[in-house]
C-alpha cells in the first residue's frame, strides 16, 4: 500500500534508501514514510512484557538540587571573568570547556522540565524551568516545551515536528561547507526555525521568561558589566556550535546511515490486515488494545548513544529509550535500558558525538534531507 504526497510514493511499510544513479528530484528529498511513528508501539510492547517500567516513571527530586548548582557554576564563571576581555583566548577557552558544557546541561535540564520530571506539579516544573533559563542570558524555556511536546506527539511531521530541517534549509546546506555551517550555527537554526514553521500561542509563561530574563539581564549587566554578560550568550553559542556535547542534535534522529538504520527494529501487528489499517489510521489509546511484537528489520529513525557525555547531557544520548518512555526521568532511563535489553541492546547506536558530527559534515550521502519525514494530516487533505 502506497499514498501520493507532493510528487514521491510514500510506502506504507518500508523506508528505503535511493540509489545513487535515482533522479536528483528523488535524492534531494527527505524519507517519506506513512507508517506510525514506532515509538507508542514499541512502549505498549514493552509495558505488556515488562510491566515493572511502569514503576520508572515520575519525578526526580534531585534535578532541581543539580540545576541550581549549574546556575551558580555559571554565575560564579561569568563574575570571574567580567574583567576578562571578551576576544581573549582565555575568554573562549573558559566558555567553551566549561560554559557551553554548564549551558548544554541547562537546555537539557530545560528538556527534563518540559516532561514535568523535577516536581509532581505541571507549573512547578514551567515557573522553575525560567529560572534554569537563567545563564542562557535570552528567554527559550517557555517556547521550548510545546514545540517539544509537538516532536514527541507528532515524531517526522512536515510541520509539527520543528526538529527537522525545512526544504530551504535542505537545499542551501546539503554540501560540505553548508553542513559545516549548520553545524556551527546549529543553536540558531533550531531557536529560529520553529516559528517559521508552525506557531503556537503566547502563554502566561513566555510573559514570564520574558520578564524574568530581561530583568536578570539588566541587573547582572548593571552590576558586572557587559563583558560578564557575554559569558553567557557565548556559552549558549557554543553549547549549540561545534562541542561534542551537542552532537546529539544530530545523532538522535538523523540517518547517518541507511545501512544500519534498515537493521533496525521492527514493531509488528498480530492482528487481522484491517485491525492493522485501524492502528495506522488511529490514535495512542487504539493502539494500546492491540497486540503487538517486536522483530527486527525495521527502519529506525532515533539513535541511542550510551557513551560519558550522557554524564553531562541529563542521560539524554538513551534516545530511543526516552521517545519510548519520555515520562522517565533521567536518573532512572538507564534502568529502562537494563530491564528490556530485547529491545534496545541489538539496536544501532552511535559511539561517539565528536564522529557524528565529523560524519555528518564530510560524508557525502549524508545530507539534511537525511530525516523521516511524515504527511501532515491538514496538508494532505488540502491536496
């Protein structure tokens, strides 16, 4: 079974690499897919045979312990430095060894409170994650959680899912130089794009962010200069610039491989060819009074990677294992891990954040069209 959408036939089972003699117009474009995304699948068979992962789930009252020691870690950094010119090597060295760490560990913390992981209630989770926005120096963690929650509800979405690169984006920069570029300014590309590509509505709490981080700025600049102030907008650069902590932005859902991706997983229906057409057509809670299992030649389209940057990042390289369970807060993600190694110790991982980004600028098959991508309801409708 196929559909059509914008020209490409999109198969309904398979993802499948194109061959390199195919048309440009084939190889310039993303991977259409028009399967269920495998993630909801794979946790209703992982909670039929291991329902003990039900247990994981909750908050971890030692995050807000952790961010407020990153805050002060920062802090302390920047009043250090404020007599420190900003274009000396010191300067740099300083922002990027330890601020773009601190500030990666930031953003991810932002990510935990975005899956209200810190605290049992909702606002306590939003009103903390403005102030981890602190030493980010410009308001993000209110915008940041419902683009975020749209990526993990509507994973490859054409627009929902503002994690992947728009056409533009594809055309300009699927070359050498244009990747080395994007990987460079990739915090800018991923601040920015979201609201070129879907937009959401102001809420209370970007009044807040706002308010609250304009408020930090002027003090902190007010009293300690400029000069201390650039110390965090540097970090933020070069937490999201080329740093081995932020390889993760690419390694987690782009295909760097075809290979390995078709050695995947597979999520199988046991049920009759039209109670499978129900699934792909229906939401979640159909999917949870199916059965299904698990098999292995499914094309993946999130990576793990168990190596010790996860000690820095919030253990978010365990990425299959969080789009499986994103209610499984860091501390415990690795005990997922332990408790169903059916599913996730045969799966292809990355090895390195330092090589994915190395491959992803000079490995010439690897380009931004390298992301599954899915047809939005709204948009195929309007075809």
């Amino acid at each position: 079974m196929s559909v059509s959408h914008k020209g490409l036939a999109l198969g309904v089972e398979t993802l499948e690499a194109p061959a390199v003699s195919s048309e440009l117009h084939t190889l310039h474009n993303f991977y259409w897919v028009s399967h269920k995304e495998p993630h909801a699948i794979r946790r209703h068979a992982i909670l039929k045979s291991h329902p003990e992962v039900s247990k994981l789930m909750g908050h971890e009252p030692r995050t807000k312990y952790i961010v407020i020691g990153v805050v002060a870690l920062q802090c302390a950094m920047a009043f250090a430095l404020r007599n420190t010119s900003a274009l000396s090597w010191k300067f740099w060295l300083c922002a990027y060894v330890v601020g773009a760490t601190a500030n990666q560990n930031i953003f991810l913390a932002i990510h935990e409170l975005s899956h209200n992981l810190a605290f049992r209630k909702p606002w306590h989770n939003k009103l903390f994650s403005v102030f981890t926005n602190t030493p980010i120096g410009i308001p993000y963690a209110a915008s940041f959680a419902p683009y975020h929650q749209l990526h993990h509800k509507f994973l490859g979405d054409e627009v929902y899912d503002t994690d992947i690169p728009t056409k533009l984006e594809a055309v300009l920069l699927s070359n050498v130089m244009g990747k080395a570029f994007f990987a460079t300014f990739q915090i800018f590309f991923y601040a920015f794009r979201p609201m070129f590509v879907t937009s959401i509505p102001m809420s209370p709490l970007h009044l807040i962010n706002v308010a609250y981080q304009l408020a930090f700025d002027y003090v902190w600049i007010r009293n300690f200069g400029l000069q201390s102030f650039l110390y965090f907008l540097i970090s933020s650069f070069l937490a999201g610039s080329l740093h081995p902590c932020s390889g993760h932005f690419i390694a987690e859902h782009y295909l760097l491989s075809m290979e390995e991706a078709l050695a995947g997983g597979k999520l199988a229906y046991k049920n009759t060819p039209a109670e499978n057409e129900l699934i792909r057509s229906t939401d979640e809670s159909q999917v949870s009074r199916k059965d299904v299992e698990f098999h292995e030649d499914y094309a993946l389209e999130t990576f793990s990677y168990y190596g010790i940057l996860n000690f820095f990042t919030w253990n978010v390289g365990l990425h299959n294992e969080h789009h499986d369970f994103p209610f499984v807060p860091w501390s415990r993600i690795w005990e997922l891990h332990r408790m169903c190694p059916e599913y996730y110790q045969d799966l292809p991982k990355h090895d390195s954040w330092c090589k994915v980004l190395w491959n992803f600028v000079f490995t010439d098959d690897v380009t931004l069209y390298n992301r599954v991508k899915r047809v939005n309801k709204n948009c195929a409708k309007q075809e």
